[in-house]
C-alpha cells in the first residue's frame, strides 16, 4: 500500500509533469494571513513609514496536517537614513513538500518622502533583489513508477535536468500615504491614523522555471489599507489587503482590538474583492500582545490560525502564522552624520499609537 508521504510525492511529482506538458505555467507567490505585521513584503513604500528601528520575523506552517513542508518565513530590519529617507533588508525562504522546492532570496528597499505635513505624509519605495530557486530531482516519485498492488516497481519515463537551481533577479515599487486627524466631538473616537498604498512586484517578470523558458513570475499588483482609531483607552484597527497575480486574487478584511498589552483579531479571506460568499477562502483568527516597556521601545507577538471554509476544509485543516515586531523609536542610522534639526519628522505619530506601523 502507498503511504502518506508517498501520495504527496507523486501529487507534487505530477505538478511538475504538468508544467512540462504544458505551453505557459506561471508562478504564484505565498501570502501571509498577518499582512499587517509584514507591509514591506507587500510594499516597499511601507519602508521605514514608522519612526526610528524596527525588526521584523514572520513565520507561516501551511496545511499542517498533510505530509510534507509547507513552510514560509520572513526577516526585515528598516530604518530611517534621514528624515525623508528609509532603507530596509528583508529574506525570505519557502519551503513545498518535504524540502524538495524550496525558494530563499533577499531585497534591499528604499522610500522617499516628498510630501510631509504635521498630519499627512506620503512616500514612495523600491525594492530590489536575488531570489534563488532550488530543487531536488533524486528525491520526487512519479505516477508512472506506482503500480496499485506493489506499489514503487519501476524506474520513472522522467528525464530530470542537468540542473537543480535558478537565480533570477526581482525588482518591485510602491506609493504610501499616511494621515493623523484628532476629534473634536464628544462621544466620538478620540484620535485617528490612516495608512493606505499600493505596488507592483516583479516588474521585470522574471523567469522562475527549471524547465521552461516560458514559465515566469506575473506581474503582481496589491492594494492594501489599514486604520487605527482611539476609542477610550482601546485602540480598533479595521484593515483590508487585496492581491491580484493574473488569474490569482485574493481580499482579506477584518480587524484588531487591542486592549494593551492584549490583542485579538477576526478576518476573512476571500478570492474576489467582491466577497462573494460562494468564494470564501479562510476565516481567521488572532491573538497576542502588544507591549510597551519604555517610551522608545514596543514589543509585539501575535499568533493566528486560518479556518479554511473553502473545498479544502477536509484536508488542509487551515494554518498557523506567528509574528514577532520590535520597534526601537527615535533612532537614525546616520545619527552622527545630521544636524537634529533634520533629524525631526514634520508628521507627527500619536503617542497612543506606538507600536503601530
């Protein structure tokens, strides 16, 4: 009898048969549930929007139950250079079945502020960087080796390359803008931040294939928004994401109530903005904390786990995403090398928001 970890080898093994059967395959990049905790993988003009240092990990375990590695991860550090200027690094790597794809590289991303009041600001980003592909031919099982009784009895058709690996690079911008407003109306919210932008990734479209010239990585364009609004001594932080990747889309909405140091979060994930109920992707649910030991440094840790609804309820059983954020304010990594007048924001952030980018 085939076991498990078999039947996701010939799965993954056909995939790849399928693309070499087929005229034009194109690639699709992972997402994250916490797109929030994670804005410079979607933008590269969220780039250091955020006073001072801040440090970034994200984790994401897909389809836990199903043999096989489905793993994504993601680092990112950004600063502020000079008070209009913003430079990040961030890595990445993903792992698909049992390690044999697995995909790391890593960007370098500046912003520009142009435009900056005491309440408005707008930025612009770019990012770019080398992405290698790599995969284990000795490892993958085809169907054609399989015979239903004996199982695993023949040699495979397949002719695997004389190659495992692709190293292409990737280039991405992006504009941001970001608004406070106080009101002055009683038994109303007290204070308001509004950050909304959007990018297009991969813009050269790069070649992302080990056996076609044709297959290559879309043109990717998101559209992402998000707010946080004082409410007494709570913070509500409604917040929307969509992604398009040519015939791929998907919009995810919800929101945060953050209680400090407590913070949970509802958000459902559907494959059209539309939000059609027939295509209901995920419902997803959040919880961590958001900690403030000083007036420069926020701790944040938050945890969620996607329901899927969709067809592959039965099987995936959802995911698991953990983030981790640290913000270090009012620091500038040419501290030494700028007058303190150029080192003050014309926009100021509230202090009720601290720890948000």
């Amino acid at each position: 009898m085939i076991g498990k970890h078999s039947i996701v080898l010939i799965l993954f093994s056909q995939l790849l048969l399928s693309v070499v059967d087929t005229t034009n395959v194109y690639a699709q990049d992972p997402n994250f549930s916490q797109f929030y905790n994670n804005p410079v993988y979607y933008n590269p003009a969220m780039t250091a929007i955020g006073k001072g240092y801040t440090f970034r990990a994200n984790a994401r375990n897909l389809w836990s139950p199903i043999p096989g590695r489905f793993n994504t991860f993601s680092g990112a550090f950004e600063g502020e250079v000079l008070n209009k200027l913003g430079i990040g690094v961030m890595g990445f790597s993903d792992v698909a079945g049992e390690g044999l794809l697995r995909t790391t590289g890593g960007y370098l991303s500046y912003s520009y502020r142009p435009v900056e009041t005491k309440n408005f600001m707008m930025q612009f980003g770019i990012t770019g960087g080398l992405i290698n592909k790599n995969i284990d031919w000795s490892r993958l099982t085809f169907s054609d080796q399989y015979n239903e009784i004996a199982g695993n009895i023949s040699p495979s058709q397949f002719v695997a390359p004389n190659y495992n690996s692709v190293l292409y690079p990737d280039f991405g911008t992006g504009m941001a803008i970001r608004f406070n407003q106080t009101s002055k109306k009683k038994g109303t919210y007290k204070k308001m931040i509004a950050t909304a932008g959007f990018s297009f990734q991969h813009l050269n479209q790069p070649k992302d294939a080990f056996l076609l010239e044709t297959q290559y990585l879309p043109l990717k364009f998101v559209l992402h928004g998000n707010t946080a609004i004082l409410l007494g001594d709570n913070i509500l932080s409604p917040g929307f994401i969509f992604e398009r990747q040519r015939e791929f889309q998907t919009f995810t909405l919800g929101a945060s109530l953050v209680k400090k140091p407590i913070v949970v979060g509802v958000w459902f994930r559907n494959r059209t903005y539309l939000m059609s109920v027939k295509s209901y992707d995920s419902f997803i649910f959040s919880v961590g904390t958001n900690q403030t030991f000083s007036k420069e440094r926020n701790l944040r840790i938050t945890y969620s786990i996607d329901f899927t609804i969709s067809r592959l309820r039965t099987s995936s059983f959802g995911s698991h995403e953990l983030s981790l954020i640290f913000d270090l304010d009012n620091r500038y990594l040419l501290k030494n090398h700028q007058r303190k007048k150029s080192r003050n924001r014309m926009y100021k952030c509230p202090d009720d928001f601290m720890g948000y980018d």
